[in-house]
C-alpha cells in the first residue's frame, strides 16, 4: 500500500508543481524572457490541441481521453509491487492531470480551455512541467520494463 501511494504523492507533487509554474508564467511573463540568447526562453503560449500543438481544436476529446489515461494508470498503480514502475506512472498520471486541469479550468465552457506551455527551446516545440513528467515518465517506465524483461 505504501508504494501505490507513492505513486499519488508523485502524481500529485506533478500537478502541483505544475500549476505553480502555469500560474508564475502567466503572471510573470508578459514578454518572453530569453535565458540563453536565442536558445532557451520562457514565453507563454496557450496550446487548443496536443503535444507540439498537434490536433487543434481537438481539446474536448483530448480532456476525454485524459480521464481515460488517468483512470487506466490508477487501475496499474493499483495492479503492480513495482516501485519505479508506480513512480514512473505517477509521473505520467500527474502529467495527464495537469494539463487535464487546465483544459478544466482555463476555458468557458466543458474541456475547452488551452493548455498553458512556457519552456521555448530554439529548436523544439514549447512545452511545460506536465509535458516534462509524461515524457520523462513514458521513458523511464519504457527503460525499467526492458530492463526487467527476461532474456
């Protein structure tokens, strides 16, 4: 019971982590702040669709299948013994959670608010801590199951 609820303190440390920066940049970044030249910036951006404002427009499906996500990754949080699996499913439940809270709350109507990105690397599409915890969590959880898979 104490590793499945590991995985909620993650999930949960994810989210809010995440709304505090959301709400730090979208009081404090009225014009981008570059950290590197032209490298790394922060400047907000409201995002209608996915992951590198793919699907646009598609954001009350995308809240749907957020909840999907969410309830399916409780299930295997629930499922496994597994401590960096839990917390690597943590990281993606807080991820899908936080950009979930967002499409909730900063919109008019059901699902239609934009998720609020703000890491602006030159070269790659600008993106947030939630972003940041479901790539770094579908990696991980990809690496420890290899590496548990018998020959």
């Amino acid at each position: 019971m104490r590793r499945r609820r590991t995985g909620y303190l993650v999930a949960a440390g994810v989210v809010g982590l995440d709304q505090i920066t959301k709400a730090w940049a979208v009081a404090a970044l009225d014009e981008p702040v570059h950290l590197i030249g032209d490298f790394l910036r922060l400047a907000v951006t409201r995002n209608p669709g996915a992951a590198f404002s793919s699907f646009p427009g598609g954001g009350r499906i995308l809240g749907v299948v957020a909840v999907i996500i969410i309830g399916l990754l409780a299930v295997l949080i629930e499922r496994t013994d597994r401590t960096m699996e839990i917390v690597t499913m943590g990281m993606i439940l807080g991820g899908a959670a936080g950009n979930l809270v967002d499409r909730i709350c900063r919109g008019t109507g059901v699902l239609d608010g934009h998720v609020v990105d703000f890491f602006d690397f030159s070269f790659f599409p600008t993106f947030n801590v939630a972003d940041s915890a479901i790539s770094v969590g579908v990696v991980m959880l990809l690496l420890v199951t290899l590496l548990r898979a018998e020959p």
